[in-house]
C-alpha cells in the first residue's frame, strides 16, 4: 500500500502499522519512578528502537540533585531539543572558559517550555521540582562523549566537587 507523502514522494505504508504510543500522565509516572529509584536520580524511556538509529526520541525523569556534566556535541547533525512535559528546570550554556554564558528557566505550562542547544554548545540541564519529565530528540546514532566533548572546566560525574557545583548553579537561578 502507498500514499502520497509531501511533494507527491510515494510513502509506503504497513498494512498494521503499530499503534501509537500515548504520552501521558501514567507514562509519565513510570518515568519519575524510575528516576527516582535510580542512582543517577534520572532515567531515559525511549521511543526509539536502538542505540543506532538515526533519530533519537526520549523522555528524561530527572530528579532534583541529579548533575549531568556540562557536555556539548561536535557532531554538526546533533542540535538537542527539550520540551517540558513536567516541573522545571534550568538549561545553563557555557562558553569555552567554562562561564556561564545564558541561563533559560524552563517550565511546563510556564513561558519557555523547551529549547534547541544547537550542535557544539557547552550545556547542562538542572532539575528544580520532583517528578520532572522533559521530551529530548536528537540525531542519532548515540556514541559516549568523547573527551573533547566533555567540559574540561567542570567535575566529573561522581566526582566529590560535583554536588558543591550542582549547588553553585542552582543558587544562580535563585538569585
């Protein structure tokens, strides 16, 4: 079976598509659950099928107290996008020193809802509430942060210093 796509391009289509997966409220409770029961205080529950794949879809459970190091992507496909589906959290942008460059609240249901970090950016997400969910899609396929993408200026993850510097940029947005 065909249909005709954007631009007349033939689209083929399965005969039993899957069905659609809801995003929604259970959903959404099973990933803070998860984040909440993980070391790390944050959890991924993907959409898409493999590590390989060229479009990553994801929901992030990210618990208060949860450090992903500051980290950028060189590779120029790998623009990040968040959308906030629960709670609010803080996007920190660096520059290469390691200063903080723009600071964005974001908020479900509040002014700024998401961002795009585009590709080579220094970032850094900081959850405020509990129960915090966001929507991440970016290009895959997924590789581990080589070292030139992990700030050389900010502590590991699991390094002693890196709740001391959670705090420091949490106490930013408060001031």
């Amino acid at each position: 079976m065909a249909a005709s796509g954007e631009r007349g391009v033939p689209v083929r289509m399965s005969a039993n598509p899957p069905p659609p997966i809801a995003i929604d409220e259970p959903l959404l409770d099973v990933v803070t659950h998860a984040a909440r029961l993980s070391p790390r205080l944050r959890r991924n529950h993907n959409f898409h099928t493999a590590d390989t794949d060229a479009c990553h879809r994801l929901l992030n459970g990210m618990e208060p107290g949860s450090y992903i190091l500051p980290h950028r992507h060189l590779d120029p496909n790998k623009d990040e996008t968040f959308v906030i589906l629960r709670g609010a959290f803080g996007l920190v942008l660096f520059d290469d020193a390691g200063e903080v460059a723009q600071m964005l609240l974001l908020r479900a249901g509040g002014t700024t809802l998401g961002a795009t970090v585009p590709s080579g950016t220094w970032h850094t997400l900081i959850a405020f509430e509990p129960g915090g969910v966001f929507l991440e899609a970016k290009a895959g396929p997924y590789l581990p942060l080589s070292d030139a993408e992990r700030a050389p200026w900010a502590p590991a993850e699991g390094d002693a210093a890196a709740a001391d510097y959670l705090e420091a940029l949490t106490a930013r947005f408060d001031a």
